[in-house]
C-alpha cells in the first residue's frame, strides 16, 4: 500500500542555537572545545586555573558543566567555590568536590549563547607534594525545550599543557667550616 506523501512543517524556532532545530529529523553534532591554563607549579601555593570553553549549542539556564580530573588540590569540598566568568553564563560560583577533582558550573538565568568563548577563573591550592599533569573532561547535562528534561554528553578531553602539574622546591644549602 503506497503511503501518500505529506508536508511536514513546523515553527522556526531555533533550538540549542540552532536556527534549523526545528525541522523533522534535523540532526547536528555537539561540539565541546575545552583549554585550561594554570598560574603556578608551586606545591602548596595559590593556582588560578583559566578555563575556555567553546560549544556549538546554547545551554539553556539551569544546564550543567562539569569538570572532572583536577584531582591533587588542597582545597577542600566547597558548594559555593568562587568563579569568574567573562561573560557571567555561569554566576559567580561553582561547586567543588575535592577527591573527584570536580567542579560542577550551573548555568545562569541569562543562559550560555554559542556566541564565541567563554573564559572562566578559579582558583585552588596546588597540593603538597609533586604530582604529573592532570588529564581533565568535561562533561554537560542540558535542559532543551523549556522542559526539565536532561540530555547527558561526557568524555570530551581538555586540552592543556601540564594541568595542575605540582612540583616541590627544594633548596639544598652547604656550609663549610674552616680552622
């Protein structure tokens, strides 16, 4: 039996910042670029971590990033861990889970446009003792259509040359003695 065929339209509505969301069977792949670059090797000292992440879709308020594997810091579980943002996405905080090395940013009333970069600070305690880079993933959970829905992407890779990288300063001192 032959089926008819038939229109399909639909409202143009842009969905997760994309203009052809809308359409039957429209599909696109989710993209995440992540760097992340850090002010100091030193055990034990003050490290300003600077976190740029692009993606190709909005994230709707209330939308989930997480980054995970920035283990080996003293600094303690936190749920109201200071951050900057360049343009205010993700508040003013974030929450912090030392043993995990996670940092979970929750998105803003004013949502996150793909828009161009997003540049976000925080800042940690290196941890006391020598450790090799980290490697760090992040992960989002996003909210679509207005509903409370979540949609989960993990596993995307930072990139970054010697992520929370630590190492210990030693200084040796001689003396000598004459008579």
């Amino acid at each position: 039996v032959p089926i008819a065929p038939i229109g399909m339209t639909g409202d143009a509505v842009t969905i997760l910042g994309h203009a052809d969301g809308w359409k039957p069977l429209y599909a696109f792949v989710p993209t995440t670029s992540v760097s992340i670059g850090q002010s100091n090797h030193a055990a034990s000292g003050p490290n300003l971590l600077t976190i740029t992440l692009s993606m190709n879709l909005d994230l709707a308020p209330g939308s989930k990033v997480t980054l995970s594997g920035l283990t080996g810091t003293s600094t303690g579980d936190n749920s109201n861990l200071g951050i900057m943002t360049s343009n205010g996405a993700f508040g003013t905080s974030g929450v912090w889970t030392k043993s995990t090395g996670e940092l979970v940013l929750t998105v803003a009333s004013g949502g996150y446009s793909t828009n161009g970069e997003i540049v976000i600070t925080v800042q940690l305690v290196n941890g006391p003792v020598a450790q090799g880079p980290r490697t760090v993933t992040c992960g989002y959970e996003l909210g679509y259509l207005g509903g409370s829905e979540m949609l989960r992407v993990d596993g995307v890779t930072a990139d970054g040359d010697d992520i929370l990288e630590v190492f210990v300063m030693s200084s040796s001192s001689s003396s000598s003695s004459s008579s």
